[in-house]
C-alpha cells in the first residue's frame, strides 16, 4: 500500500511528466492560454491516462512481455512479442479514446460538451502513449501501482497546463520584449517552473 | 497526369523552398511549435540528439511519401488510424535498428523513439501536406522538416553540452584549451531539463529578432 502511495506522489512532483520529461508539450503550449480550456483538458488526460495505462498494463502483462503468453500454453514460453509494444499501445489509445468519447457523450452530455472537444486531441498527446512507455519501462510490479502512476501523472500535468495558463493570464498585461511575446516567454517560464518543481527532488520516498 | 509531372522538373523552385523553408522561416519547433515533446528531452548530449534526427527525418521522409501514394485511397473518415498504425510501422523499424546497432544511444533514447509516434510535427505534415501532394513534393516536405527539427536539436544539445559537461560528441573542449586551470567550473544546471526550455526560448527569440514579421499576438 505504502508503494502504491509512494509511486503516486513521485509520479506528480518528482517525475513530472511535464517538468522532468516534457511529455505533452504541444497540447501543453497550445491550449494554455486561458484557466479554463486548460482545467478541461488536464481533466480529460487525467481522465484518458486512468484508462489507457492500467489497460496497457494488462496488455502487457499477458500479451506482450516475453514469456507473457504462458497462460494460453505452456509452449509460448519462448516467445516476445514486445516489439509489437508499440503498434498495440497505440491502437489501445486510440480505440480507447474514441470509446470514452462515445460513453460520455451518451451518458453525460454536460461532461462531454466541456471535455469533449479535447478528447481526439488527446489520442496524439504524448503524455498519454509516454505514460504506457514509462509504465512498461519501469516494471510495475501490480495493476495498483500501474493505476496509482498513470493517476500521479495525470494531476502533475494538470497542475503544470493550470499553472502555466494562470501565469500566461497575468503576463498578458506585462511588458515583455516583441520577439520574446508568445511561445518565447512561455517556454523560459516553463522551464522556471521546472526549476521550482526540482526542489522536490530531494524527496526521499 | 504523367504529363503534368514530366513539366515540373525534380528540384523546381517551387520543390527546393519546400526543402529549405521549415529549416528557417517555417521551422517545425520554433514557429510551428510542434513536436517540442521529444526535442527537449534528448538534448542533454549531442550524440542522442543526432541520432534522434536522424530518426525523425526518416520516419518522416519514409512517412510521407507512404501517405501520399496512399492519399486517394485512404478513406477520410478513418484516416487518423490508417496514419497512426504506419507511423507505428516506421518507428518499430527505426527502434528495433537501433537496438540491434546502437544499444547505448537507445538505451539513452529510452521511451523517446516510441514517443516519435505521437510526435506532433509527423501527424502535423501528414494531415497538412502528404494527404495533398505527390510523392516527391511529399518527400522533400518530409526531410525539410526533419532537417528543421533536427538543427534545433542540433543546437540546443551543443549549447547544453559544451557548457553542462564541457565536452562537444565526448571530446573533451573545455579540457583542452585549459579552462579548467584557471577555475572555469562546469554550468550543472545545463544538464537538468529545465535548462533545455530555457535554450530553446532564447533561439526562439533570437529568430524572431532577426524576423520581425515572424511575431505575432
């Protein structure tokens, strides 16, 4: 229980994916303008990232891992299939996506009319394919911890897209040189948050 | 059709401005601002960042001379699919060659040459370019944009490892010229990612400088 705890919290200040991995840049910069777009589509990725890792996970576990296919026959032993990692992550997301899409807008229309716009956007997001990587690259012992990373990872790039976008609100109204307005004062202030996000790091968990 | 190609010669005008315009004026990362993801997070040494290029450039080229064969067969509806599952194609191809020939460089890379697949600049020429041209417009487009995103790679990951470890491919500089002897102290703070967001903010503005019409908002 206690690692399931310590993987969440490192997974939102310690290994921000924003921060320390720069997962998920693109949308990260697009669509920081104003606090509320950027609340709807953190929400969504958090959303989507809850789904799609444990799901990947699964994937995984019983498809992809070498030696993963020994439920089906003992004879599978041998074979690795995780060079199909990819392919299979991918499609995984992207069905994934379109599903989630299809459920909310049925079940909860008011969901879906602020959240919905993101959710194509956010099947090429890399943060979502990074968090399958990352999950499958770290060995995750268990579907919990699987759970409690993919979850952590979602809120560390919500605070970050939240954040960014409230700064971007205020900077609007201060004198930034012509050439640097825009993206180019965007990115310093990112990576000056990055700094601030790197006094975590001495975090022991 | 075969007649309207034989007309336009191989590198017209019109084709080589498709190859030089990303590296300056309509570069992916810097004025696009697409596929920033993947540029930053492997530039702490040159030698990643040039094999990431390479990468790029090559599942880009490879990438969209396939979608614009394809284009007229590609049914609109579920086209962001069919681009997704050859994108995944490419970048196996590309992940399992580096492994088999370069297992350091793709342990450094890690998840970064997955995440090629979602990289915004290739989905980005696809839906923009290759799903309306031909085949060779299609390709100089593709390592056009390569060459773009791989030049800012380029130089960022330069200035981050000449100042964070003072070395430029493994060759010791700073060494050499005999900074160290008169109490020159490697920058740390260049190799922590937050620096990589920095250096690209500052090209940034440099372009913009020197390309007024290039800011906008």
């Amino acid at each position: 229980m206690q690692e399931i705890f310590n993987i969440f919290i490192k997974s939102i200040f310690i290994d921000n994916m924003v921060f320390a991995y720069f997962l998920g840049m693109c949308s990260y910069i697009a669509v920081s303008k104003t606090v509320n777009t950027s609340v709807g589509l953190g929400a969504a990725v958090i959303f989507v990232l809850g789904i799609t890792v444990p799901v990947d996970y699964l994937m995984n576990e019983y498809l992809l891992k070498p030696g993963a296919l020994v439920w089906l026959d003992e004879d599978f032993a041998e074979v690795d299939l995780s060079f199909l990692s990819f392919i299979m992550f991918i499609a995984v997301i992207a069905s994934m996506v379109q599903l989630v899409e299809m459920v909310v807008e049925k079940f909860s229309p008011a969901l879906y009319s602020s959240l919905g716009i993101f959710l194509p956007l956010i099947a090429v997001n890399c943060a979502i394919l990074g968090g399958s990587l990352f999950m499958q690259e770290r060995e995750y012992q268990s579907l919990g911890e699987a759970t409690a990373f993919a979850l952590g990872s979602g809120i560390g790039w919500f605070l970050a897209i939240v954040g960014i976008a409230a700064i971007r609100e205020k900077i609007h109204y201060s004198n930034v040189p012509g050439p640097l307005k825009g993206i180019g004062i965007t990115f310093i202030i990112t990576g000056l948050m990055g700094i601030a996000f790197m006094s975590f790091l001495g975090i022991k968990l | 059709m075969s007649e309207q190609v034989q007309k336009e010669s191989m590198f017209s005008t019109k084709n080589i401005k498709l190859l030089t315009d990303p590296i300056g004026k309509n570069n992916p990362i810097t004025v696009q601002v697409l596929g920033i993801c993947s540029a930053l997070a492997v530039t702490a040494k040159l030698e990643p960042a040039i094999v990431m290029s390479i990468s790029v450039m090559f599942v880009l080229g490879a990438g969209n001379v396939i979608i614009s064969l394809l284009r007229n067969t590609i049914p609109q509806r579920i086209r962001i699919i069919v681009q997704l599952v050859i994108i995944a194609a490419l970048v196996i191809i590309v992940d399992q060659i580096l492994k088999a020939y370069a297992y350091q460089v793709s342990k450094q890379l890690s998840v970064f040459v997955g995440l090629i697949i979602t990289n915004c600049i290739i989905m980005g020429r696809f839906e923009a370019f290759s799903m309306v041209n031909k085949p060779w417009p299609s390709f100089m487009d593709g390592i056009g944009n390569g060459l773009g995103y791989g030049m800012i790679l380029v130089i960022v990951a330069f200035f981050r490892e000449l100042f964070g470890s003072g070395t430029i491919l493994g060759w010791e500089v700073f060494k050499t010229i005999g900074l160290y002897d008169i109490g020159y102290v490697n920058n740390g703070l260049m190799i922590l990612p937050p620096m990589a967001l920095i250096v690209v903010g500052v090209i940034i503005w440099v372009q913009r400088s020197k390309n007024p019409d290039l800011i906008k908002d």
